[in-house]
C-alpha cells in the first residue's frame, strides 16, 4: 500500500482524496473498502520517514491553494527500487496489478517490461513444480500438493497474458502497440 | 551453486537409472553438436492478399541446438501451428530459410523434400493421425517401410519402439482399443521409427486428461535425456514448462525466449513459507 501510493505520487504531487480515487479507480470493487481515513494513516505513516513532504500545490486549477503531498528524493529511491524488485511466485495479482498501473502512470516503468519479467519469474518456478510433479506419484501426497502449485501457477500465467494484452494495447510505444 | 552445475544435475536426476529404456547406447549428449539441428531464418508466411492479408508467421529467427527441447508457446491464433509446419517442410514459407541438420531444405522440390521429412523429422500431432485400419505395431512400422526399411528390420524396430513407450503387450491392438493417451503413445513410436534428427509435436497433449498428459510428458522427459531434439508447440503453460526452453510467438513474432533449469526446487522452496 505505501508503495502504491509513493508510485502513484511519481507522477505527480497530489492531494490525499485525488490519490484515493486513483486508487479505487484501478481497483474496482475492491477499492470501495478502501476508506478515505486509511489513505491518510498511509500518507501520514509515510511523511513520518521521510519518503513524502507536503508542499502548496504551484497553481491551483481552482479554488484556493490546497497542500499535496510530493515525493522526496529517498521516496523516488524507494518507488524506483519496488519497481525494479521481482515480484516473486508469492506476490499476490493485487499487488501486482497496483504495480503496473502505477508503471503506466508514473512512466517509471514500461508496464509490459514488468510483466515479462513476471512471465519468465513464473515459468522458472511452474518448471520446478512440473519437474518434480513429473518424479512424483501423481497420487501421493507430495503429488497432490505439486499439483496445486502447478495449477496456481498456470493461472497466474494465464492472467498475464491478459495483463499483456491490455497494456500493449495502452502502451503507445510497446510491442504490439503499434498493431492493435 | 552456477547455474549450468544445477542444469547438469537436474538433468541426470531426471534421466534417473541407466537402464532407462530410453537411454540407449545412441545417447547424444546434448549441446555437443556443433551447428544447430534445426535453424529458421527471417522465416514467413502469409494467407491471403491485400486486405485479407494474415501473417501468420512473420520473420521468426530460431536455432535449435542438438538435444535441446524447446517449446513454443502462444495464444491460439498466433501462428504455432504454422510454425511448425513450416519447420518441419509440410509448408512453404513465403519467405525466409528453414535449414534441417546443416541442409537448407525449403527449396528442395517435393520429392527430395518428402524423403527428407520421412527420414530425418518425427511428427507428433494433438489427434494422432493414426490409421484406423493398421494395428500400433503396423503404424509404427509403415513410416520405416516407406524410407526403404526391410520388413523384418521395421518389425523389430517397431516392436522394440512399443516397448519403450510402455506399450508392447498393444502391439496388435487397433487404434480404436486404445485409449488417447495409448494412442499418442504409438504415435510417439511411430515418430522415433526412423531415428529422426528431429521430433516436431503440435498439441501433443492437447487431447488427453491430466494423466495421459503426466505420461506423455515423462515419455519427452525420457526421450530428451537420450539426446532426442524435440520442437513442441502448446498453449498449456505446464506443458511448456517440462521444456529446456520456451519461446514465445505473438502474431507470428517471437516475443521471448527462456531457458529454463526445471532440475532445482529453489523456487518452490520460497513457496513454503516456514518460520520455526
Ligand atoms: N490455411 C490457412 N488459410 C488462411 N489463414 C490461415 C490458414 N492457416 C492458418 N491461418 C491463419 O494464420 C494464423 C495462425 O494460425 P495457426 O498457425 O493455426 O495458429 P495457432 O496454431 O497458434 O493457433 C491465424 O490467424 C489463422 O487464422
Ligand atoms: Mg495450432
């Protein structure tokens, strides 16, 4: 969560209730039980080490001057490196959803980049789990447990390629970008 | 631990005891050729013209080293199927070379083409394409008859091809006795009669449930260990998995290529996640 909302702040300094509706914008129904109170802890929490500042906004597109929160130069380190880190077999399709959507908005990183290193991360460990799946009684208990891993694993694949779709279809300068 | 060590002992591991069937005295090992069995280059082909022009391959690049398994992957409609057909010459390209053992071979005419396709490529097909009427053993033997194989020599070598693949009390068995899982197996068989440089399967388990599937990939697993070169085409992500590599096409464009080193169990160890 600290992390979605330093990489969304990449893009652009803004104030806690714009963050919070990209935020529940990218997350559909699960970002309604995200209320406005848990984006402030978040920002607060994050102000509190240093990643955030809070500044006056420069030119307001109305009303009167209101306070947004910017990233520091240690928070631009730190969305940068959540960018760069693989996201492992554990990582939840949250978390990496959020990861792309704020590549695609802060430009920090190229969305299908992500995803293919994502793709080659899963494929490694899908391969682990068929081999040994394959040196395994299908019916043992260890085979059942293989079993599992490998399906989950698929489907996680099978989501990327959706992802991949999307984001090439978005990205201006993807591959695929230019054929859709 | 370098990642070519942890390759070589998961490979052995798999390759399990020495009187696999499958490893016989013929065992190539694998990476030892010099050039690459099976080389595409700026390869194409395109249906259709004008408006209802489809490329459906369209400029694939790809070396396939002796004893390499490679599996190439895709949504459906991404040019898989086309692929490999024009690898393994049932196709021509509309452009592009396709070389088979250091031979250029899409501008051989037909004959010469056929009588390569028959000696030096398996084919593996999702549904089999067996004769109904032929027994296993005769639909093995037939692809050795035809590349001038004696009677008796594609007897034994059916016979004895059946054995490896688990199936030699089916040998009289009509396809329709068999089960799709039996049936691939032979269609397995018959592939290896000839000693191909090469095994090309679209789909191979595309037909079968999850343990025919379990077999057929322990029966590649097998095969590559003996040095078998092997080109599979599938959408099923485990089943690319079992691979040494996997490629994949997007629009008839190769996209990605890894190598894979499915020997390990680091990455399934970070799945246990134990904090004692
Ligand atoms: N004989 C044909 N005539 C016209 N278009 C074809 C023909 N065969 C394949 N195609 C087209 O080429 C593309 C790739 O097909 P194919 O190689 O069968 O894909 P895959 O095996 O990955 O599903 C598709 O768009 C398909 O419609
Ligand atoms: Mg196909």
């Amino acid at each position: 969560m600290q992390d979605v909302a330093l990489a969304l702040l990449a893009k652009e300094p803004s104030h806690g209730y714009d963050l919070r509706r990209r935020l529940v914008a990218a997350l559909g129904p699960l970002g309604e039980t995200l209320n406005a109170g848990q984006v402030y802890v978040t920002l607060t929490r994050l102000e509190k080490a240093g990643l955030v500042v809070q500044e006056r906004e420069d030119a307001p597109v109305r009303g009167p001057r209101r306070k947004v929160y910017a990233l520091t130069a240690a928070g631009q380190e730190r969305v940068a490196a959540w960018m760069a880190e693989g996201a492992g077999a554990r990582a939840d399709v949250t978390e990496f959803h959020l990861k792309l959507v704020a590549a695609a908005e802060s430009g920090l990183a190229d969305p299908l980049a992500l995803v293919d290193a994502r793709r080659r991360e899963l494929i490694r460990s899908l391969a682990e789990a068929q081999h040994a799946a394959l040196a395994h009684d299908t019916n043992s208990e260890a085979g059942l447990l293989l079993e599992g891993i490998a399906l989950r694993l698929q489907a996680d694949l099978r989501w990327l390629e959706a992802c991949e779709r999307t984001w090439s279809a978005r990205a201006p300068r993807g591959k695929g970008g230019g054929k859709g | 631990m370098s990642r070519d060590s942890r390759r070589i002992r998961g490979r052995s591991q798999r390759r399990g005891t020495d009187d696999s069937p499958l490893a016989g005295p013929s065992s190539r090992q694998p990476g030892e050729a010099s050039g690459p069995v099976l080389r595409a280059v700026g390869l194409s082909r395109a249906y259709g013209q004008d408006e209802s022009l489809v490329r459906a391959v369209d400029g694939v690049d790809l070396d396939v080293p002796a004893g390499q398994a490679l599996a190439v992957t895709g949504p459906s409609g991404c040019g898989k199927s086309t692929l490999l057909q024009l690898l393994g010459g049932l196709d021509r390209p509309t452009d592009g070379e396709v070389w088979l053992g250091g031979r250029r071979m899409d501008h051989l005419g037909e004959r010469a083409l056929a009588r390569l396709r028959r000696r030096a490529i398996g084919f593996v097909f999702q549904s089999f394409h067996l004769m109904d009427e032929l027994t296993a053993a005769e639909n093995v033997e037939l692809p050795a008859l035809l590349a001038g194989a004696s009677p008796r020599t594609a007897r034994n070598r059916a016979a004895g091809l059946l054995d490896r693949v688990g199936l030699a009390d089916r040998a009289r068995h009509l396809p329709s006795e068999l089960s799709g899982g039996q049936r691939q197996r032979v269609a397995i068989a018959r592939a290896l009669v000839n000693e191909p440089l090469v095994v090309l399967a679209d789909e191979p388990t595309g037909n079968l449930d999850s343990a025919a599937t379990h077999d057929i990939l322990r029966l590649f697993d097998e095969l590559r260990a003996a040095g078998q070169t092997l080109v599979m085409v599938t959408h099923d992500e485990r089943v690319a998995a079992t691979a040494d590599r996997v490629v994949s096409l997007r629009d008839g464009t190769l996209a990605d290529d890894t190598r894979l080193d499915g020997g390990g169990t680091t990455r399934l160890g970070s799945l246990l996640n134990w904090e004692g």
